[in-house]
C-alpha cells in the first residue's frame, strides 16, 4: 500500500529520541526480551494503523482481522498458556504520527512486536525505530519493495511483511491483460506522486511491453485530484483496450466514475489500493462493471481455510463479509504467533529469526514462505466487481 513519506524533520527527532530513550523501556529479564517474560502471563504486541485518515477504511480492517486472531488464539489458550495482549495505536494515517505511535510502542509499552502500519509510507516511518529498539515491525499491506530492503539493497532486520510486493501485482495485472483478456493496447493513469502507484505501473508496463502489448498513453494525477475529465479524454482518443490504473480508492472511484461519463468503456484494471467500501460509494456499482483488481484473497474463494475463516468472521461481525484487509490483519497475528512458538521463547532475535525461516505455512491469505528479504512468497487473487460486488476471478500462483 501507499509509500510516499512526507519530508517531516519531526519524524528524524523521534527517531533519534528513542535511541536515548528506549533502553529503560525493555524488560531487563532476557536483554532482548519484550512484551512479557517468563512470569508474566501476558504477551504484549503493538498495533500501529491507520485508524482515522484519509485511509482509515485500510486500518480499521486490519484491526477487526487481528480481533479476531487473537480472540481465537486466547481462547485456545493462548501462545504456550501466555494470553495476547494488544496495544492499539491510531496513526491517523500520517508518517509523522505513525514514527510516534512507534516510539510510544517501543520505549513506553514495550511491545514484543508491532503489527502495522496499513500502507508502506506509514511501515517505512517506523523501520528505523523498530531496527535501533530491536522490535518486530510486521506489516500486514505494505506493498512497497522498500518497506523491507533499502536502495543500497541491505535488508531491514526487523521489518517483515504479510502482503506480497507491487512488482508481483502489477506483473500479474498486466500477464491477466494480455493473456486473458487478449488485449494489444493498453493506456497506464497513476498517481505521479505515490510510491506505490510508480511501482506499480512500472511492472505493469515493463511485464505487458514483454507479452507483445503496447502502452498508447501514460497519464497522470495527484492524490487530491476531483477532476480527472481533461486526462481521461486524452486517454479516450489514443483509444486503449485497457486501462490500469494503480492508485487508491479516493481518487480510484472518482477516476472510474468520470471514464465511464467520458466515454471510456474498456475495461479498467487496478490493485489492492481499491479495495474499500467507499469505492462502490464514488463510483457507483454500474461505473464499476467491467473493472477488475489484484488483491490478496477473495472471500468467495471455494478453499476450506477461507471458507472457514468468512464464517468466522461474520458471526463476530453481524455478517459482514471480510475484505483482504481483514484477511491480512488476522493472517499477521498468525504469522507472528507461529514464529514465537517456533522460536520457543520471547527473545526478540530469536523470533525475528523464527519468522525469517517461516516456510509453507498455511494462512487464509495463501501458503507462505518469507523469502530473504523478508517478503512473503505467496498466490495472488484477481477479483472482478460486478454490480458493485468483488466476484471471485481467478487465483494466480508465483512463477
């Protein structure tokens, strides 16, 4: 998810204060120990998301789907007869607040972990912190190739994720352009801004140049745009077969609500970033017919391990149907979960090195194994909107 990190010197400030500040914090029983110790009943994980914002809806999902996980898992018993105990953090979808909920999780709370946040630039604000204070970052929907790896290429020891990376989304939107959909001419609208948006586009791009097709027009706009119809005529008239557009569902359900006014009746195409109630709300449910995305799993999805998941979920929700979001939130605490037991301690290196040496474990969002950059190798799900409903497409595997 999102990726682009405000320039906010405040956040350099934090960063350096919990270098001076943090040590008092961690429990002195096991030196790199946190969130509980060998008495203590309890094991302490942050939750660092995006609770209100311009992206609540992301947050809010991810927070229902670790409910859940943990309600299950402390009613079991919980993880070797220690109860989970959460501490929620909103980071009111801002870089600035995310580095201080993470300072916040880490020197006052002592968290074992912090799962969070939603989108990659709210994960990268915190990478810092979580490397110096030695504190699992786990991201359920941070997308971004650098949430995990640096440019120079170094890894970021502590930072992991659930979510697979854009390249591999967009590589799959443009294979299922070309080769499903047959498609010869494609136009790419994005967010000139976004990380998230950028990367995306260029997989696209480079992933459907490859299969024979050929992009006719490359357009783009900014987060806080309302009217997209000058560049969605430009787009009209170099006459594509398929548009992708890569973005999110604020500027995405306007975008596709002007094509469809404009005249634009090809199919359009995005990502993860839609995935939000509030886009059938902007668009409308027959703009939003003929539109397809990538996303992390489908609640339609006939597999057992879903199947009993969404029931689950909606005896504790009044039948609400969960989306990736709530998927990806319930599969993070899983994942976590797995590697503490895994690591047979609450030593915070021995768990960050359980979880590095996760392989083929079986969550709702696929069978995952975390490659060595702590990116998870993993299926993707195309969904189809149908009268403003997600129908379940097609699952595609990594190559």
């Amino acid at each position: 998810m999102k990726s682009s990190i405000k320039k906010i010197l405040v956040a350099s400030t934090l960063f350096a204060g919990v270098l001076a500040g943090c040590s008092g914090g961690h429990n002195s029983s096991g030196g790199n120990s946190g969130g509980g110790d060998a008495k203590g009943d309890t094991i302490k994980i942050g939750a660092n998301l995006e609770l209100s914002g311009e992206v609540a809806s992301y947050g809010q999902s991810i927070s229902e789907g670790m409910e859940l996980a943990i309600e299950e898992i402390n009613a079991s018993g919980g993880v070797d007869g220690k109860k989970i105990k959460v501490v929620k953090v909103d980071n009111k979808s801002d870089n600035a607040e995310a580095a201080s909920a993470a300072t916040r999780l880490t020197s006052q709370e002592n968290v074992l972990a912090i799962i969070g946040a939603a989108t990659s630039g709210n994960t990268i604000a915190q990478a810092q912190i979580a490397n110096d204070t030695k504190t699992i970052l786990l991201s359920p929907s941070g997308t971004a190739p650098n949430v995990t790896e640096n440019e120079d290429g170094s890894i970021n020891e502590y930072v992991f994720r659930t979510s697979y990376i854009d390249p591999f989304q967009g590589t799959v939107a443009a294979n299922f352009a070309a080769k499903e959909l047959g498609v010869k001419t494609a136009a790419i609208y994005s967010d000139s801004a976004s990380d998230y948006a950028k990367g995306l586009a260029a997989a696209f791009k480079e992933t459907f140049q490859k299969a024979g097709g050929k992009i006719v027009a490359e357009e783009s706009y900014v987060a806080g745009d309302t009217d997209f119809r000058s560049t969605l005529t430009r787009i009209k008239s170099a006459n594509p077969e398929f548009v992708f557009i890569p973005g999110y569902y604020e500027e995405v359900g306007l975008i596709v609500k002007q094509a469809r006014e404009s005249g634009v009746t090809v199919p359009l195409m995005g990502a993860d970033g839609w995935d939000s109630p509030t886009l059938v709300d902007l668009a409308g449910k027959d703009a939003l017919n003929n539109t397809f995305i990538t996303n992390h799993y489908s609640a339609q999805d006939p597999d057992t391990k879903i199947q009993e998941f969404v029931t689950k979920f909606k005896e504790k929700y009044k039948d609400k149907s969960p989306d990736a979001f709530n998927a990806l939130g319930y599969d993070s605490v899983y994942l976590l979960v797995d590697a503490i037991k895994r690591a047979g301690s609450l030593d915070r290196e021995a768990v960050k090195d359980a979880l590095a040496e996760t392989k083929d474990i079986s969550l709702v969002t696929g069978v995952v194994t975390i490659d060595k950059k702590h990116n998870p190798i993993k299926s993707a799900t195309i969904l189809e909107y149908v009268d403003g409903e997600q129908k379940f497409k097609v699952k595609v595997d990594p190559e």
